[in-house]
C-alpha cells in the first residue's frame, strides 16, 4: 500500500461518483486516435489502461494485490482486491455504474476528487475503450458480499449485470480478447509487460502485482511466473536501471515528501559514466519530454550543489564556469510525482505543463541535497570532483562540436567523401543506410536506387559512447561522418548538448549490417549512439534496422530467401517434397556475400523489405540495457546475455 497521504472515504465510492464525459461511438472506427497504434503497442497499451485502474485503487488506499494473466489465447485477466467497480444504479445515464464505465468514454471515478485524489489513468482513455476493442470482454466485481457480472462483445453489452454468485472478498476482474478485426498484432510479448508492471512496482511501493504466462510451461509444470514486490520504491528502481554501471557514491539518496499539496518522491545516485540518466514520472505515466517537474528538479539541484561547492572552495582554481550540465553528467535519477489535475504538452502529450509542481520539486531536492552533502563531505567532494572533470571535458567538448559544425559549412557540401547521396533533395523521400564496411557498402551503392537512396558506408566497430568522454565522441572520424551526413547541429553553446534537428537530411536513417553476432555488436554500438546522442531522432521515429536474408534457397530453377531457421526448416521440407536431399541452401554471413541485385531486392527494394522501427517504449528499461550492454560491469552482462540468449536480437 502507497505510503502517500491520498486515501478516500470508501464509502463516497458508488454510482453517484461516476461521470459521464464523452461517448464511444469512434472507437472502433478510429481506434489507433485512443491507443496510438493497431500492432503491438496499440495491443499492449490495452493491458496497461486496465492495469492503470487498478493501481488508481491502490493509489487510493483500497488495493493490495494486483494479478496479471496472459492466457494461451492471448486473452488477459487482470484481477484486483480493490472495493470493485460500482455496480448500482446510475441516475443520469439510469443503468448499472459498472455498464456505464465500461461502455462509455472517459466515464469513470476519478473524475470525482472525492473518489480518486490521484488517478495514473488520467492520460489514457480509460477501460471502456478496451471494451470497444475487445471481441469479448467479461467484467466480473466482488462487492457487497455479492459476485457479479457482465458480459460484452466490441462492447456492446449481451445482458443486463446478473449475481452470479456470493463473495465475501471486494474486487474487480477483467477478463479480455483483444478483437482480431482491429489489431494487425495478435500476441502478447511477455518481456513488454514484464517491464512496465515492474516500473509500477517501485513507482507504487509495497503494492505487490504478479505476471502469470498460461502459454509457457516451465520444466516443473508450472506456468511462467514473475512477482513484482518493492518495500522502498524508487531507491530500489535507481540500484535496478544503475545495475550495470560503477557506483561514485555507494548510497542512493531519496526523499518522500509533500510539497503544496503535491507528493513528492525523489532518488539518485551519482556512477563514473558520463551520461545523465534521469526519468520522471507523473502520476506513473512517463513522461519522455520532461516538463516542470523536471526543470524543479534540475533548479534545485544545480543551485544546490554550486552553492555547496562555492562555500567549500573546490572552484577557486578553475578558470571556467560551471553549467547545468555539469551537475548532471553521471547521475541517475528517478523523480515521480503525484498530481491531481495534470496538464499535458508536447508531441506526445507527455510533457507536464502544470507550473506549481516546479516550485514543489526544488524545494524537495534542495532539501534532500543539502541535508546530504552536509551529512556527508566525503562522498560531497566525490559529487563536485565529478562535476568539476565534467566541466573541464564539456570544454573540450565544445572545441570538438564546433570542428563537426564547421566541417558542414565548408566550401560545396561539406559531406563526407565516402558519402554516396541521393539526388532528390526532399528529406521526406530519402533515406540514409548506415552500413557496416566498405565492401558492403560497395554493393548497396550498386544496388540502391540512386534517387532517394543514400549510402554511408561505416569503417569498422564505431566507437563505445556508453565509455567514452564527450569530446573523444565528437573526435571519432565516424561519428563525425554520422553527424555530417545527416545535416544535424549540435548545440555549440556551452549549457546545451541539444541537437537541432531541423537540418535533417533524410526521413529515415536505416542501420544495415550483417545478419550474425558481430552485425548485431555494431548495430548495438550505432543505436548506443543514437540513444545517448541523438535521442530525438529515435523519438521522432526516424531510425530503423534493415533486415536481410539469411539463407538463399534452391531447387533446380527455384530460388526463394529466408529470415529464419523455421523458415528455412519448412521451405527445404516444401522444395524436397518432404525431404531434405537436393536442395542446396546458402547461408549468408555477411552483406558483401550478395550482389547488388539481391540485396536490392531483399533487403532494399521498398516494395519488398522489411524494416523494424526502433522505438522506445519504456526509457528507463531502454537506459538500463544499454548501459549493461556496453558498460564496464561484465557480471550484469553476462546474466542479461543469459537469460535473453533464446531472443538472439533486442528490441529497444
């Protein structure tokens, strides 16, 4: 149960709590306006809308227990011991409460401040919209000594709520398909879910929620199974996404607090990387733009910790002066804080606009800071140390960044010599193929098509970001070329890493590498660059991978391409008439084994390739695996190498 001063009377809970905001009619006509997509982020977000319910009640005082069920067709249960959905008459809309949330948009109790003062759902679009989208939706409440129940179909009701039996538990349990008309993805990755309902356990202390998979059978007999319990919440979150990097400070520093009003829980601990890893949270929804949380954050911290270095008198001897982002250069955060009417912004309206929670955050980390720092002089002077060799390398930084700028201003193009553009001079038509050496390189300029296709062939593993310092990154000659060839500005001023993104020079930026373990290293190694460097890119959708074949097979004048070994196991088995004897299988281990002709037709050629977007759905998750990845802690590594061997690719 939250530790957080935000319980209801459970008794204002009835159907009188329930507003009415808006209908359902375009749900199923537009449903990728409510959920983002059709596949599978659109599928997952399902889970979480229900889930986000249930963490509500818990928010509110009245929940403990939360389980997930991903059953062998792909159907969910989430089953809660909440006070249960309402299921008494509703005056205005005269049915049952329980009919009204789950068959009305944006119909629900946490519209009510004196049902919900906190709700996580107030981003999304609320547990009738899954009912929408669902081929079969079962709403089953324990409550009043009472079990009853619902049954839907895209969302339209089969029959009034009926008593199906006696309970003396309290409860909601939703029980879904997703509908197979709707989606273009059918089934649940366990992975995903995994680790979102892990974010909820340390963004929810002492709140324990549980994952069972009915569709992987251990070697026991038992059922795949994950339990997700934390007693001290966001501490325990920055020592998991910190897993993998050297710790400068043993201790993670934490505050809970309220300021104004506003719940305030903050934790962070300094590591010897030279990246900031900072993650907000608002009411659980991540926000990936930050907002006015995070600039509190960040005001507090600055001015806290110049203030500490100042009165200490490390400073004295430099000859510069220090930047907010120097502060901040090795540092992991966590910061989530509880709102009662939020207001989004940004692109993908999780940006939070709401002015009041600044001042709250400063205050909190401010105080949470000084009392450590006086508290503790030497990890104290650990911190400034670490700052001080940030702001002598962001110096050197600057020289470096300005050498990439003036590299794209010099006489003509100023782009790379090993550049191969294309000739259409529309960003939102040409891509750019990243590959992985100069042979390979050779024959997709060969077989590209030289009008909206460009080719910058890579020499080599490029350069670790997650090791190296600023300035060594904007010195490394590939890097340099990335940066030149896509026509983006890094911020020159001396405060800001931003990248400006208005110069880019094409709408997809495609990383085409060989289709064996060191492909996949150097794939690693660019999105590790992408991720730390050019975040906003990822974000904007503009990054993806190019998958070629990995077998060429035939029989007599039949040749077909496979992706997979179960591909290739079936099409040998189709081709032998059930026999394997007489067909000749290729095996690609690298680009520059296919001509020109078959790498455009495979893996270039729009009609026909395949591309996966890189898409970030979980930051804090992304962060971690990046830094266990390519970091300098190897016993991580090896357990995450381990445990997601059997996946042979990551999904970012």
């Amino acid at each position: 149960m939250s530790d957080l001063p935000i319980k209801s009377n459970g008794n204002d809970y009835s159907a009188d709590s329930i507003q009415v905001l808006e209908g359902l009619e375009a749900v199923r006509k537009r449903p990728a306006m409510y959920i983002g997509d059709i596949s599978e982020r659109g599928l997952h977000h399902l889970v979480y809308e229900v889930v986000d319910n249930s963490i509500d009640e818990a928010l509110a005082g009245f929940c403990n227990n939360i389980n997930l069920f991903i059953h062998p067709d792909n159907s969910i249960t989430v089953i809660d011991d909440g006070r249960g959905i309402p299921v008494d008459l509703h005056e205005k809309e005269n049915k049952s409460a329980l009919e009204v949330v789950m068959t009305v948009l944006h119909a629900g109790g946490k519209f009510n401040k004196e049902s919900y003062k906190v709700s996580g759902g107030l981003h999304g679009v609320g547990v009738s919209c899954v009912n929408a989208l669902s081929s079969l939706l079962t709403a089953e409440i324990h409550r009043d000594g009472n079990i009853y129940q619902q049954i839907y179909k895209k969302g339209i009701p089969q029959g009034p709520v009926s008593i199906v039996g006696t309970s003396e538990k309290t409860g909601t349990t939703i029980h879904f398909l997703p509908d197979d008309e709707i989606f273009t993805v059918f089934e649940y990755k366990v992975e995903i879910l995994s680790e979102r309902i892990r974010e909820l356990a340390y963004l929810n202390k002492r709140i324990r929620l549980t994952l069972t998979d009915e569709r992987v059978i251990q070697e026991d007999g038992s059922f795949y199974f994950e339990e997700f319990y934390s007693t001290e919440g966001l501490k325990e979150f920055v020592a998991y996404v910190d897993e993998g990097r050297e710790k400068l400070i043993d201790e993670v520093i934490c505050i809970e607090t309220e300021k104004g009003d506003i719940p305030v829980e903050i934790a962070m601990q300094y590591n010897t990387t030279f990246n900031e890893h900072v993650h907000s949270y608002v009411n659980n929804i991540n926000t990936i733009e930050g907002g006015t949380h995070l600039l509190g954050f960040r005001r507090g911290l600055t001015r806290t910790l110049k203030r500490y270095a100042d009165d200490s008198g490390m400073l004295t001897k430099l000859k510069f002066d220090i930047a907010g982002d120097d502060f901040r250069e090795g540092l992991t955060a966590i910061l989530s804080v509880k709102v009662q009417e939020p207001q989004f912004e940004g692109q993908t309206k999780t940006k939070l606009g709401n002015s009041e929670v600044a001042a709250a955050v400063d205050q909190a980390i401010s105080e949470m800071l000084k009392n450590y720092l006086e508290e503790h002089p030497k990890e104290a002077r650990a911190i400034v140390n670490k700052v001080i060799l940030a702001a002598t390398a962001r110096h050197a930084a600057r020289k470096a960044r300005e050498l990439v700028q003036r590299k794209n201003v010099l006489s003509g193009s100023g782009l790379p010599g090993k550049l191969a553009d294309c000739s259409n001079n529309d960003p939102e038509t040409c891509e750019l193929y990243l590959v992985e050496g100069d042979s390979a390189g050779g024959t997709a300029k060969q077989g590209r098509d030289r009008q909206f296709q460009a080719i910058l062939p890579l020499r080599g593993k490029i350069l670790n970001v997650e090791k190296a310092m600023q300035h060594r990154i904007y010195e490394n000659e590939e890097i340099k070329n990335i940066f030149t060839a896509l026509g983006v500005s890094i911020g020159t001023d001396e405060d800001s890493k931003e990248v400006n993104l208005q110069g880019l020079r094409y709408n997809k930026i495609i990383i085409m590498t060989d289709a064996d373990v060191d492909g996949s290293h150097i794939t690693t190694l660019i999105l590790t660059f992408f991720f730390r460097y050019l975040h906003s890119l990822i974000e904007q959708g503009h990054v993806y991978i190019a998958t070629p074949p990995l077998f060429l097979v035939k029989k007599g004048k039949v040749e077909r391409y496979c992706w997979t070994d179960a591909e290739r196991e079936a099409l040998t088995l189709e081709l032998g008439g059930g026999k394997e004897g007489g067909v000749h299988i290729q095996r690609y281990k690298g680009l520059g084994e296919m001509n020109a002709e078959q790498l455009w037709s495979t893996t270039m050629n729009p009609e026909f390739r395949t591309l996966r977007q890189v898409t970030i759905d979980n930051a804090a998750s992304a962060d971690r695996t990046f830094s266990m990845l390519m970091g300098d802690e190897v016993a991580p590594r090896r357990e995450f190498i381990e445990k997601n061997a059997k996946y042979a690719k990551i999904d970012v």
